[in-house]
C-alpha cells in the first residue's frame, strides 16, 4: 500500500513562497521573529523533498506514516498562521505596517499625524505581536522537532529495494482482462463489432490508428483483447503484436522489444532504442500489420512509438487504449471518427456479469439478499471492473452482514479482488499532479451521485486555495481548466453543458466517489461524516475539512466542537441544526450549507475573518448580520432562494467580493461603490423605473449580470420594459434576463462587449407582440438563448423577431438557441 502525501506534497511546497511573501511586506515583527519566518522557510523546502521520497515508498513503515501525518498537521497550522497573521496585527488591511505609510509622507502636520498613528499602533499592537511570535516560535520547534526525526529514521527504502520498489516484481493489475474467457464476457458483442468495423471497414489503405478511451475499470484492455483475437482468428492482417505500455513504461525493455518478439524472431542487439526502431520498420515492411498498444499514459511515449510504424499503404492498423480522451484524440488519424469510448454495461448487462461471478452462471440471487443485490449493483454504477470486484470478494458467500459491509462503500476491506479494483484507480490517483489531487480529493464533500454545479466548485477551490495565479488567465479560467483535465482523464463525469460547451454541472461515478473518500479520509483531508451511519473519527483529532451529510434535527455538533476548531470549511447537507457553532471556528474558509432545511443560526459569523465562501442558498435564513462588512476576505457571497429582504448597508464594505448573488434581497443604495463585483445576481431592480440599474451600470469590472423581473403587463404602447442604454457596463460580458414576460429593449451601441444574452421568460405578451427589440446592437455578441415556459402568440412573435434580428441584420450573426417547454425547436 502506497502512503497517501498526494496532495500534501502540493501544499507543503506552495508554503515556502509563502513565508517570502510575508517577509516582502513590511510589517513590525518583534525581534527575532523575521529570522525565524527565513528558518521556516528555508526548512520546509527541504522536508518537502523528503515528503516526496516517503511518497515512492509502497509499503511505509509505522514510523514514517506517523512522520508524514505530523507534517501534515504542521503544514495546515502554519498556513492559518500565515493567513491569520495581518488580520491580527492590522485588521486585514493592506499589508503594509502603519510604519511604512508614515515613512512616506512629509514633515507637514498631515505627516506628524501619521506617525502619531504609528506609534499609537505599535503600542496597541503589542499584544497580538507577542501572541503571534510565541505561536510562530512553537511552529519552529516543531519543524525542528519534526526534522530532527527525519534525521534519525531516514525515510530510505531497505536495501534491494531500489527507489523504493518491492523486490518483487509488482503484478499487472490488467492481466485478469489480459487473459480473460470469452465466454464469460457480458455486454462485449456490439462493443467488439463497432471497434472491429472502425479497424478494417473504412476501406483505407494508410496506417490508421484507433483509439479506446474511458475511466478506469470500463473493460478498455478487454474490449481490445477480443477484438485483437477476433481479427486475428479472421487472418485479416500478416501479423500482429499486443503490447501494454503502463504508467512507468520501459519503451526499450518491455515495449518495443515486445513488439519485435510477437511479429519477428525477437531481438537480442543491446539497448540502443534508434537500433530497436529501425529493426521493427524492417520487419513490417510490405506487411499489412495490426499493432495493439495497450495502457498508454504519455505523449512522450507516444511520439517515440509511433516512429516505428512504417506506412506501405498495405491496410495496416494501430489500436490504442487509454484513460486520457485528449490523448485518444491525439494518437487517432481522426479525433472524432477514429476514438471509441468504452461506455458502462446496462442494467441487465450489470446484473447478468454480477450474479454470474457471485452466484454462478445462471444462478439467481438467494431471496434474502435481494434487497443489497439491487442496491449493491446499483452502486457499481456499469463500471465492469467494480462488478466483477465486488462480486468476486462476495462469491459463494451468503451472510446478510457480509454484504451489508458493501452496501455504502464498494471497497471496505482487503479482499484480493477489492484490491485489484484498488490498484486500478491508484493509477490513475498517482497520476495526477499535486495541485489536481487537491481538486480531486476536494469532490468527496459531496454526497454520492450529487449533481455538482460547476460555478460553485470553482468558486469553493479557489476560496480553498486550490488555484494558482496565473500571468495570462484569472483563476477561475484555470480552475475551470483544472476541471477540464479531470474530465479528460476521466474521473469526473458531465452531467450538462452550457452554450459553449464547457460542463455547467459534474458528477462522479459512485465508484471513483468511493475511492476519493477513502483517500480524503487517510490524507485528513475531508472528513465525511454521514449522521445516520458513523460518528466522526480522524487519526489526530483535528478536522480540517468537515462534510457533514444526511444532518438531523437534532443538534449534531456539540460533542465535536473541540475536533473542528480548526476546520477550513464546512459543508451540511440536510438539516441546518447540524451546522456547529461558528464562535470558535477562526480559521474557517469556507462555509455552504445550500438547501439545508430548518432555521439557520449565523452567530458567530462575523468573527470569521478567514471566510472567504458563504453559501445559504435554498435555506430558510431571513436576516444577514448587520456586521457582515467584517469579513474582509469574503469572496462569494450567495442567498438565492432564502428568505432574506435586504442585504446590510455595511456590504459595501466587502472589497474583496466578487460574486454576489443577492436573489430576492433588496441591493444596498451605495452597491456602485462595490468595484471588485464580477458576477451580480439580483432581482426587480427596476421596480422603481431607473432607480437601481443605472447604479450597476457604474459597476466598473462587472462580468456576468444575471436580472430576475416580474414585471407587470401594461396594455397600450406602455409596456414596461427594461431598456439598456449606450452608457455603463463597460466589461460586461454575459447578461442573464429571467421573468414573467418579456419586455427587453437594447438601444444602439450599448452593452459592447456583452457576447452571451440568455432570456427565459414564462410566457408571450398576451397581444401577440414581440418583447425584444435591438439585440442587433450588441456589437460583440456571439449567442442568444431564449427559453418560454409555455408556446403562445407572444411567444412566437419574439422567438421570431430575435431570430430574424440574429440571422438578418445583426453583423455577427450570433447562433441562437431556442427552448420551448424545456424542448429545444
């Protein structure tokens, strides 16, 4: 069993840079404190290089899992001190000591003032300066602590276990598909057929490459094992050669040297792999050749291999299998025609495979059973792999509490055949680097088969910290790429996409949400604690990341309050009594409880100075506190659907807010003043004509803009409509307008850099009129959505108009989406 760094090797490496940047600005450290910042700095780069060698290690020792978990603790507890230390000495502002500004100023009586104001602070600030530097010189003796056992127990493998690798050579978790009994295959016949057809039925007589792609465990290696035999039994090719590449491939020893044994007499010339190359050119020419490449990883490895398929316009074909769809493409002569993805096995199919290995073939399920066979096979979710895992670990066993062990969790113990399926997604766990092993861990938050919106994932990463700055795209750009990997390398599923074709919403498959679990619990990185099975539990007593799911009315958090002080965000899905007291929890990120039932209580809330995520979506909350302007670091900010009216007047001063996402709340009088909003959502700002939109308009750096409107049907040519002028919102870029009816007027040349209009609207204006007008003078748009909840004449009339305004007389001719009914014509 490897030892879980994974992403502690990505958190413990950003820290130093860290540390350097609080040593850049200038703020008043009590003496001796700068030296011991530059100590710890310099001391975690190096106890980072031992994280990563602990990390090769696949079966550490007591000793060394110990070590790596009082890393961990000691990681988190210097990066809330980081994050906690300006807010102590200077309320958060901006970095920079009292000190510094007044070194800056004149000898004036304005200058005289500001050092008055420094020495003041000084003085004031002693106090919490003592505090932080006795907690920073704690920090040091740990880290010192901690290094001096690195030093004794040297986290070196045992000799003859070069890089850390067992002495044993490690079985390849494949070869049960390698090897498998046709007869005993389930849902392969359409599946082998298709593949079969893309190979030789094209009629093309170049080199072609087809390319297999899907999550872990979908049968790729066994899909192309049969078509491979079947091609073979039907001599359509001279020769042919099955090779597995692997995650630490050995391209000269194991891959080409393969190939060569397979198709020639083998090969016995060194390891020159330019030699290797040009014998295999040598032995398929002028013959029509079927190479199977089996469990690629790499581009690198790609662009080596495919140098020794020659093309003599024979037919000849390469088939690819992989986990990666951007590679699939890559490797394909055509990106779309030329990949398969390995799909799940259908319901029937599931249950066939299953009760085949765990009962035997044409053997049915024992009556008392039936109840966790369904939910079991359920819970497999298709996945081939997971079926015949579970299934194997439950063969001819028959004790109901045998299978109630599978029934929330497919890999609760250390079965052979649970550990297969184990292996299987380790690859592709290991495979990620640091920063998406963060993001990946960060989805066991959430329940299984949980919809995840897309908008609130990114959002929560990046209040995590998940996300890097990056010199040519904003944070979200990059989370949304992290998000893009992961679907690529297919361990996150999606569910919808938006107008462009990014994913709007995501989930996992029960099988990979299993397996994150179980890593976020051995990492300490979430703690998931359902209220209707477990208790919490953690290996140190400390909770850093708290999900609690299915919460009852009962209060919950009262006995843990001690367990979660440090928690970094919290997450309730069920009952809002669940939520613990928020009093104590200082350094608190993040904190979402969308659609919790019953009264929320937020006291305490405005003492967490850290938050950066505050999600009551779809709650009864009715009342935000008046102080919420303390939360200086408050980034997101949702009540959508919640019973709250008015949003407190100190909201403006949240200067790091960017998305704010009011719903019913009235927006205070001075939300103009709110220049770091990206993203508003609001509703009937124009109850009273001009009194509010004109306001967001003056919004400097406003993105998104999403209006919900009930306005009411005026007969005559006194219609009430929203009508966007040629003046303010600059940056606006996407515009969201949602009611009763539609009645939407854009004049020329106004919101020019707007590129997405989506209008969903209940019905027509009862004249049959149409109730848009000017989008043609949107300069920069490139796709309109409307949406009517019911088809009438006033619907028709403005579905038309915008089409004809589209297509017609707009210079771009932006696509436009229709939906009626939730049917898209």
């Amino acid at each position: 069993m490897e030892i879980a760094v994974g992403a502690l090797s990505g958190m413990v490496d950003a820290l130093p840079a860290k540390l350097g940047d609080l040593l850049q600005q200038e703020y008043t450290l009590l003496s001796g404190a700068r030296g011991d910042v530059g100590f710890l700095q310099s001391e975690l780069g190096t106890m980072n290089a031992a994280l990563l060698r602990c990390e090769s290690l696949e079966s550490p020792d007591v000793q060394t899992r110990a070590w790596v978990a009082q890393v961990r603790d000691l990681a988190y507890d210097i990066e809330d001190w980081i994050d906690l230390f300006a807010h102590r000495v200077d309320g958060g502002g901006g970095g920079a000591s009292p000190g510094a500004a007044a070194a800056t100023t004149s000898s004036t009586s304005g200058g005289l003032l500001s050092w008055v104001r420094c020495c003041v602070h000084k003085v004031t600030t002693i106090p919490a300066r003592h505090v932080i530097a006795t907690e920073l010189q704690e920090l040091k003796n740990r880290v010192i602590e901690l290094s001096e056992q690195r030093k004794r127990y040297r986290f070196d493998p045992p000799p003859g276990r070069a890089g850390g690798r067992s002495g044993a050579a490690a079985v390849d978790p494949r070869l049960v598909a390698l090897y498998a009994d046709t007869n005993s295959l389930v849902g392969l016949d359409a599946p082998v057929k298709k593949v079969s057809e893309m190979v030789v039925d094209d009629g093309t007589t170049g080199l072609k490459v087809v390319s297999i792609s899907g999550m872990p465990g979908a049968g790729k290696t066994t899909l192309a094992t049969a078509v491979h035999r079947q091609l073979k039994e039907e001599n359509k090719f001279h020769c042919s050669a099955f090779v597995s590449v692997g995650q630490k491939p050995d391209i000269v020893g194991k891959t080409l040297k393969g190939i060569l044994s397979q198709i020639g007499n083998g090969y016995a010339g060194g390891e020159d792999i330019g030699r290797l190359i040009g014998m295999l050119r040598d032995e398929l020419k002028d013959k029509r050749y079927l190479i199977v490449i089996d469990d690629l990883w790499g581009r690198t490895e790609w662009s080596t291999l495919k140098c020794c398929f020659r093309d003599d316009n024979l037919g000849s074909r390469i088939m690819v299998t992989t986990r990666n769809d951007e590679l699939a493409k890559e490797c394909s002569s055509n990106s779309d025609e030329s990949v398969y993805k390995a799909g799940l096995l259908s319901d029937a199919d599931s249950r066939d495979l299953f009760s085949n290995k765990a009962f035997g073939k044409g053997k049915d399920c024992p009556s008392h059973l039936k109840d966790l066979y369904d939910i079991i096979v359920e819970r497999c979710g298709g996945l081939p792999l997971a079926i015949s895992s579970v299934a194997g670990a439950l063969a001819h066993r028959f004790s109901k509490d045998e299978w109630e062990r599978y029934e929330s969790n497919l890999l609760p113990s250390s079965h052979s055949d649970e550990l297969n399926l184990k292996q299987i997604l380790n690859l592709s766990y290991n495979d990620l680097p640091s920063h998406l092993k963060s993001c990946m861990l960060y989805l066991s938050i959430f329940p299984n088969k949980y919809e995840i919106d897309v908008e609130r994932l990114v959002r929560r990463w990046i209040a995590e910290g998940f996300i890097a700055d990056a010199r040519h795209a904003s944070k979200e750009e990059t989370a949304r790429s992290y998000l893009t990997d992961l679907i690529s390398r297919n361990l996150i599923q999606t569910l919808h996409l938006r107008h462009d074709g990014t994913p709007s919403c995501c989930t996992l498959h029960p099988v990979i949400h299993d397996f994150i679990v179980i890593k976020s619990m051995e990492e300490n990185f979430v703690n998931v604690l359902d209220a209707k099975k477990e208790a919490l539990s953690t290996n140190n007593g400390t909770v850093r990341r708290l999900s609690l799911q299915n919460s009852v009315k009962q209060d919950l958090a009262g006995a843990r309050n001690d367990m979660i002080k440090h928690a970094r965000s919290v997450t309730v899905f069920g009952h809002a009594n669940g939520v613990p007291r928020l009093n104590d929890m200082s350094v608190l990120r993040v904190l979402d409880l969308e659609g919790c039932n019953g009264p929320v209580c937020l006291d305490g809330l405005c003492k967490l100075i850290l938050l950066r995520y505050l999600n009551l979506r779809g709650t009864d909350a009715s009342e935000l506190p008046a102080q919420i302007g303390e939360l200086r670091c408050l980034e997101t900010l949702d009540v959508r659907s919640t019973k709250v009216k008015e949003l407190p007047a100190s909201i403006v001063r949240l200067e790091k807010l960017m998305h704010l996402l009011a719903g019913n709340a009235k927006l205070t009088g001075e939300i103009s003043k709110m220049n770091g909003l990206l993203t508003l959502s609001c509703a009937n700002v124009w109850k009273n004509t001009g009194s509010v939109l004109p306001e967001l308009a003056d919004l400097a750096n406003l993105r998104e803009l999403e209006l919900f409107c009930d306005a009411p049907e005026i007969s005559g040519d006194n219609k009430t409509r929203v009508s966007f002028s040629s003046d303010g919102f600059k940056r606006l870029k996407q515009l969201s307008i949602q009611g009763s009816l539609p009645s939407v007027t854009f004049v020329n040349s106004s919101l020019r850099k707007v590129e997405v209009l989506e209008l969903k609207f209940q019905k027509g204006i009862s004249d049959g009129s149409n109730g848009v007008s000017g989008i043609e003078h949107l300069p920069s748009l490139k796709h309109v959505l409307i949406e009517f909840s019911q088809k009438d004449a006033g619907a028709t009339a403005t579905i038309a108009s915008v089409r004809n305004a589209a297509e017609m007389v707009h210079p771009n001719h932006p696509y436009v989406s229709v939906k009626v009914d939730g049917k898209a014509i």
